[in-house]
C-alpha cells in the first residue's frame, strides 16, 4: 500500500506541473515545525520601523543598512525566482520551503500558497523583515516561548532546530532585542537569545525535507548516519524527517551554521584574539579592532555585559559609535551592532536594479531612490568582506590560500558560486607567457546574440577552482524513474552548444554508486564533490556529525576520526620556461554561466507565474557584467616587471562641524598619477562611500551637507589613479551642532601604570602596564580617554589631576592622540641613600579636576582613581 501510495502521489505532482498549477496546500514532505502561517499576526512592516530607526544617519541606523543588505531584498532576488521555478516542476509544493525565508511575512501570513508565490502581495517582497528577527525566539525553549503547537515543536525535547527558517516567534507584540536599558517607543522586552551564536541559523543551514524523507540515503553525505524518517509521500508530519531530527541531520542544502558549529571559532572570544593563532590580516583582526576600537577596550557587551564570541552577528554586524533610534535621549552606544548583515553577492544589487528598470521584477518592482542607493551601499561592503576573507602567500613555487572567515571559503548556496586563482605569467620585458584559471569569452558561445564569458578552462591542468558540486544518485534517480519521473528530465546542458548531456533515465540506468552533477535544487540528494577551504580548526567529528564535511572527506589533512582540518590550502605552482614575474589573483564569481544557462534552459514555460523567470534571469545577467568575478586577494611571484598599485594613503587632516554639515580637509598628495580622491563613511572598518572629490594639488576640501544635527558622522577617504585606489586614511568624526551650541567632553576612562621597556636597541619596545601599586621612585603613569558626548575620541585635548593622600600634587597631561589617549606622569621621588625622605608612602587618589578642549566644555564629571605608593 505504501509504494502504491508514493506512485499516485509523484504522478500528480508530475500532472499538477503539466496542468500548470502549484500547490494550494503544503504537502506534508515539505511542511517543517515552528511557527506557522496565521499564528503569529501582529507582524508590522518595515516601513513603520523606518519612522524612529531610519532617516538620521545612514552611516549607523539600522533602517538604511538593512535596506542596503541582501536579507531586505531576498523577495527581489531573481536568483530565487529563477531557481523557485525549476524547483516547483520539480516537486510541486516545494516552493513553500524557499518562501518561507525569502519571504518572511508572506509566509507566515500564509501567502505562500500557492506554492510558485503568485499568492504573495508587494509588500512581501522585502525578504527578512525587522519583526521577523525581532520575534525569533530560542526554538529550544530556553528563554521567551515562541508560538509553536505540537506537532509542529521545533526542538525534541533538549535540541533546538536550527535550520531552514524554522522560527520559534513570539506571539506578543513586545519587539526582542539584546539590551535590559532600552527606552524604546514601542513595547520592548530583552532577549539573550538575540547575541546567542545559534541565532541566525535559524535560516543559514538549508535541508531539503523532500530528499531527506523520500530519498534512499536521506540526503546525507559520505556515511550515512540513522535518522527517523517516514519514507512515504504525504504521509502525516509527525513521523517525517524533519520533525524527527535536527537539519544538519538530512537533506544537504546549505551548510554555513553547520560550518561555523564545527570550527574552533564558533568557542573563541574576541578578546582572545590578540594571544591566539588566529590568521592576520583578514576579517577575524578586523572584527576585533572594532569590537576593541583598536584594542583599546575589551570586546566583550557593553549592556549587559556579556562575553563577546566569534559569531554570525559579531562578524556580519559589528559594533558602531551610534544611536539605535532618532528620538530625544536615545542612548549612544559605542557597540550598537551595524545592520548591514554584509555577505559577498555585490552583483545582485545590479541584476536587481536591472530587471526594476525593465519592470521585470517578480515582485517587489518600482524601487525608491534611496532603495537603490542602500543597494549599491551594500554591494561596496560586499566587495570589502570579500578582500577580509582571504589572504595570499607565496613561498618559492607554492602559493598558499587561507581562509580568514568563520565558515568555509567560500559558503552559502553552492549553485553557481565558485572561487579561483588566476595567474599570469610574464617574461622579463613584461610579456605574457600564459594565463592559467583565464576568464573571459567563450569561444562561439552567445546568449540573445551576446558573446558569454566563463572560465575557459574549468579542468586544465593549471586551473585550481574551489566549489561545491550537488548531485543525485543512481539509486535516487531509479527510484524516480520507477515512481513515474520522466526519464527525459535534462540534467545537465552542454555549456557550449547548450546540448543536454545526461537525462535522469540515463543516470537511473547507471551501475549502483553513480552520481551525477545537476543544478536540480530540489531533487539534489548528495553532495558530488566540495573542496572549500574549511574555517579555522574544523573538526571532522562535529562536520560528520553536522554533514559540512568536504568531499573527499580526507583533504585538508583531515577526514579521520578526531582529526581536525587545515583552515588553508596550498597550491603548487606550475612556472613557464622564460618566466620571470607573476600576478596571482584569488577570485570570486557569485553566478557562473553554467548556473545562468541551467536556469533559463530548464525552466519549460509551464508556469504562467514563473514561466518567464529563468530568461528574465539571463537577460539579468548578460545586461549587467555576467557577474563580473571579483579579486579577492593578490600576490606576486617573482620580481615584477610592473609594479602594482603603490598609492599612498592620505591622511584627513580636520572634521570640521557646523550646523547640519561637517567640513574635511586634507593636503594633496605630491603624486602626479593622483586623479582624485574618494571619501566615505567609516563603519567600524567598512565603508559607504560620499563623494569624489577631483582635487589634485594644494589643499583639498569637502563639506558633507543635509546632516542631522547631534549625530556623530565619522569620515574616511582614499586616493585614486587611473586603476588603482589607495588604502584606507585615517579616521576623524565630528557631530553637527546648531549655532552656539557647544558640545560637552569628558574622561570615559582614567587608569594607572608604567611604560616597560623590552628588547634592546632597535629591538626595543616599550608597553604600557597597568598598575595601581608602586613603589617610591616610579613614574607614575595616568592614561585618560577623552570623549565627546556621544562617545567619539576628542583629539588635542588635554586634562588635570589633582592627587591627593599622604601628599597633595597637582599635574597636567599632554595633549590627546587621534585615538582620544592622553597621558599625565607624577615622577615620585626615590629615598636617599640612608633610607630617608622621598614621596610620602600610603594610598592616594587622583581626581579630575580639568580639561581643556577646543570647542568642548567639560562635562564636569571628576573621574577618580585609586592607587598605592610603598616605601623600597
């Protein structure tokens, strides 16, 4: 009865795509626990959010950042659309698994049905909407409960479900978020769960239920492993798969949680950074120089206080100088979290703003001004992550990669995504010899009469690519087969001529343990191959566990049990006769041809809704670079004929503020290659870029107008040649004020030491010591953090203490660095040699008693501090 069941039930999915229709219900292979349609529904749109969170400063406000990110247009993506549509011919139903995270509020107002999303309204578009993540609770019911009702409990009984957009969401109309000092506006309730490093898996492990429940192997990788699960299509929930295990458990989709879970990053602390092993250079030293604000504090929360651990948020939010909200005593946070949520796709904001220009956009269409702005915002951070991802290094003939993020290089939805090393080789007059990993068109390949480009070579014996290959099994596809599957179904197209190269039947008639590649989202049911770099200390017992493992299991240096996986690989290069120098790029390609070509080719047009997808995907990406691949990384090999890009820093000199603007300046550099400059906010380390700025000699200037006022602006700029852009300057702020306002500052900090010196000669380094015991004879240090009231680093400034105890002394420091830091040093005086006189011993306090800045006042706050002064 059972297989007669499964018959009748894939032959009317099969019917249903024939008649055109998707599923009005959710089939029981595709229904997932948590919260479900209509439970929740006092869910408000992001516009209303907008009103207090947005419209102040785009550099730090929540609203313009999330709009910039790819979260607040995952309705948009055509990406989705493209491949929702091959998935829903695929299995009619499973549409309602891609929709319930691309479309958060539509979900769960119970629009994605029917399941090709023609049900959602325009206001669905907006992908992962605030109250989505500001309701999520701990699906493990450790903390606030979410609205779940049995069956559909999202956690067996001691494990959350982290996974496939499984939320467990508070059904009040309280907003969660981390703080217990929230003044907010609207009902407010505080949630650990929101810096707990489980949180954003909620959507960033993918499983696909289907293949986990139906197929022979579950879905899983190399050894599968026991899961509880039905087997029998349309069968009731409680007994399928995904109600019967975790999601790392079956159905391999996406597997970034789980990669983050099986590294040793996901238990370090930020503040453990600097003593650590940890890669240089790359994304982990930049989160820590702003959780630290260049090692000057701990990493860890502010409010509460809380340890802060390598985490999505730590890494995907950083913490900024700002206010959360635009309203009269919001509190300035100095790690208020950055709601940019950056990945590394700068090409969709272009296909977005593309197919919006052409009214192609499934939904979401008729874009605002600043929509697209943010967008493209967004794709420039985009593009930095990806420079902090990687670094590069040549040793004789081997160039090593590593990976510096928290998960594999590189993650995420492996269609289509793919990262390599191009390297040209030249002679000693500059000429080149041969290309290896070359990309650019494709002999006699055209596409609505435009010539393609790809990698020329994707097996040459130079070409070293990295990326995930999913696939089907021979004993899947003849349980297809069997269960009235079309044995024409293409499974791969030729990426040349377009001809298909392998049909399921001709899988389905293969000897047993034959796999094939496919783009087939939803019927995919192992992963083929998949050689990215694992993350930092990856262990295989956790990565087995989870199904993140690479493929082969043994690469890396690891693969056996307890083994734990090189966070790096190194390539062995393969120099021409003749060569004398050579440039090696890493680079990134966020949609490849082949993905392109399989989504506009395997849609059949049955759809009414989606029939037009794939070739709107293809226009998409023809009319907008091709995804043109990005550099990642560069070194050097040999001695180069033409240098690389050596331009200087600039330095900013001034951030002036006035009233509703602020004023930079800065000298031109003395280099005549200098076209211009570029200036942009700072983000904790990120940048939105201004302006640019064409002035080449003398002094330079720019005044950033239509600011609001007593918000603090923090500003960055570059040089620019022809084809090259300088490294980052420094960094000033400044807060527009009304006329005749003065801003307050103050000592955020005031602590006691003394300078050590190590090392001798030019060996020699000199490191500050907290103290607060001494000795007669010791120079007394006292370091002070001058601030303004919102927080930022006063330079120029300078303070007085006066100490008193046993002795009464008054001292004064220096002036204040470009970090805030003065210091003041009471040189204590020694006994003589019969042991008498010197600096009085006993306990002493040192008390602010000024400081003087231009165009501060003092805030009047007498910061003390405590310290001993014992006899020798």
């Amino acid at each position: 009865m059972k297989k007669a069941f499964f018959i009748a039930q894939l032959c009317f999915s099969l019917f249903a795509v024939q008649l055109v229709l998707a599923a009005d219900t959710v089939p029981t292979d595709v229904q997932l626990p948590g919260t479900q349609p209509a439970e929740v529904s006092n869910l408000e749109s992001p516009d209303k959010c907008d009103n207090c969170h947005g419209g102040y400063n785009s550099a730090v406000e929540p609203a313009y950042n999330w709009r910039g990110s790819m979260m607040s247009h995952a309705g948009r993506d055509p990406i989705f659309w493209a491949t929702l549509a091959v998935a829903e011919q695929d299995f009619d139903g499973v549409g309602d698994l891609c929709i319930r995270c691309h479309s958060t509020a539509g979900w769960l107002a119970g629009r994605s049905t029917p399941t090709d999303g023609s049900g959602l309204a325009a206001g669905d578009s907006d992908g992962v909407e605030c109250d989505f993540c500001h309701k999520l609770t701990n699906p493990d019911d450790s903390e606030h409960l979410g609205q779940m009702t049995a069956p559909f409990i999202a956690n067996d009984g001691s494990e959350g479900y982290y996974g496939s957009g499984m939320s467990s969401l508070w059904g009040g109309s309280d907003k969660l978020g981390p703080y217990d000092n929230a003044d907010a506006r609207h009902q407010f309730m505080r949630s650990m769960f929101h810096r707990d490093r489980d949180f954003c898996g909620t959507c960033h492990d993918v499983s696909n239920s289907v293949t986990g429940d139906l197929a022979h192997n579950r879905g899983q990788m190399l050894d599968p492993g026991t899961v509880s699960a039905s087997g029998a299509p349309g069968s009731a929930v409680d007994g399928k798969v995904a109600f019967n295990n975790p999601p790392y458990a079956y159905g391999i989709v996406e597997r970034t949680f789980s990669e983050y879970k099986s590294g040793q990053i996901s238990e370090t602390l930020v503040d453990n950074f600097e003593g650590s092993d940890l890669p240089r250079g790359g994304v982990l030293e930049a989160i820590y120089l702003a959780a630290t604000k260049g090692g000057t504090q701990s990493a860890n929360y502010q409010n509460p206080d809380m340890p802060r651990y390598y985490s999505c948020q730590t890494c995907h939010m950083r913490p900024v100088t700002g206010e959360g909200a635009n309203k009269h005593g919001v509190l300035t946070r100095t790690d208020l979290p950055l709601h940019d949520m950056t990945g590394g796709n700068y090409w969709m904001p272009l296909a977005i703003e593309y197919l919006d220009g052409q009214g192609k956009l499934r939904l979401g269409g008729g874009m605002s001004a600043e929509q697209l702005q943010a967008m493209q915002d967004g794709a420039l951070r985009a593009r930095e992550q990806l420079e902090l991802a990687a670094t590069l290094e040549v040793t004789g003939n081997t160039v090593k990669v590593t990976n510096h993020t928290g998960h594999k290089l590189i993650t995420g939805y492996p269609e289509g995504r793919r990262m390599w090393l191009n390297i040209q080789w030249f002679d000693a007059y500059g000429s080149l010899i041969r290309e290896d990993g070359a990309y650019g068109p494709l002999e006699g390949v055209y596409a609505n009469g435009v010539q393609v480009n790809s990698i020329l070579d994707l097996s040459g014996q130079n070409t070293r690519i990295w990326e995930a290959h999913m696939g089907m099994t021979q004993e899947w596809a003849n349980q297809l087969v069997s269960l009235g599957y079309p044995v024409d179904l293409p499974l791969g197209f030729d990426r040349d001529s377009g001809a298909v190269l392998e049909t399921l039947g001709d899988l389905a008639g293969q000897q047993a343990g034959t796999t094939a590649e496919t783009f087939h989202f939803a019927l995919n049911n192992i992963v083929v191959a998949d050689n990215r770099i694992p993350p930092y200390k990856m262990r295989y017992n956790i990565a087995k566990q989870r199904n993140a493992l690479p493929v082969p299991a043994d690469q890396y240096n690891g693969g056996s049990t307890g083994s734990v996986y090189d966070h790096f690989d190194t390539v062995d290069l393969a120099p021409p006769a003749g060569a004398a120098s050579a440039e090696i790029k890493l680079m990134y390609q966020p949609t490849s041809w082949e993905y392109i070509q399989f989504v506009s080719r395997a849609n059949n047009g049955s759809s009414a809704f989606l029939g037009e997808e794939g070739a709107n995907m293809l226009d998409a990406w023809l009319n907008t670079g091709m995804a043109e691949p990005h550099v990642m990384a560069t070194a050097t090999w040999g001695d180069p004929a033409q240098p690389s890009c050596n331009l200087a820093s600039p330095v900013l000199a001034d951030a002036v503020d006035a009233d509703k603007q602020v004023t930079l300046g800065w000298q031109a550099l003395a280099d005549e290659t200098v076209t211009g400059y570029s200036i942009y906010y700072d983000q904790a380390g990120k940048a939105q870029w201004i302006a640019d700025s064409d002035c080449v000699s003398g002094q330079c200037n720019y005044t950033d107008t239509g600011l609001t006022n007593d918000q603090t602006y923090c500003y960055k700029l570059t040089a620019r040649a022809a084809e090259c852009e300088s490294g980052f300057s420094n960094i000033l702020c400044a807060t527009p004020r009304q006329p005749g306002q003065l801003q307050t500052a103050g000592v955020s900090g005031l602590e006691t030491g003394t300078w050590v010196v190590t090392g001798k000669g030019k060996n020699a380094t000199r490191t500050f010591v907290l103290s607060t015991e001494f000795v007669q004879g010791d120079e007394i240090v006292f370091r002070a953090l001058i601030t303004d009231d919102s927080g930022v680093p006063v330079k120029n400034a300078s303070f007085e203490l006066t100490i008193s105890g046993p002795e009464t002394v008054a001292i004064a420091s220096g002036t204040s660095d470009t970090t805030g830091v003065a210091s003041a040093t009471w040189v204590t005086q020694a006994p003589n040699h019969k042991g008498q006189g010197g600096t009085l011993t006993g306990v002493y306090s040192a008390t602010l008693s000024a400081l003087n800045a231009n165009s501060y006042s003092w805030d009047e706050v007498a910061v003390q501090v405590g310290f001993g002064v014992a006899g020798q």
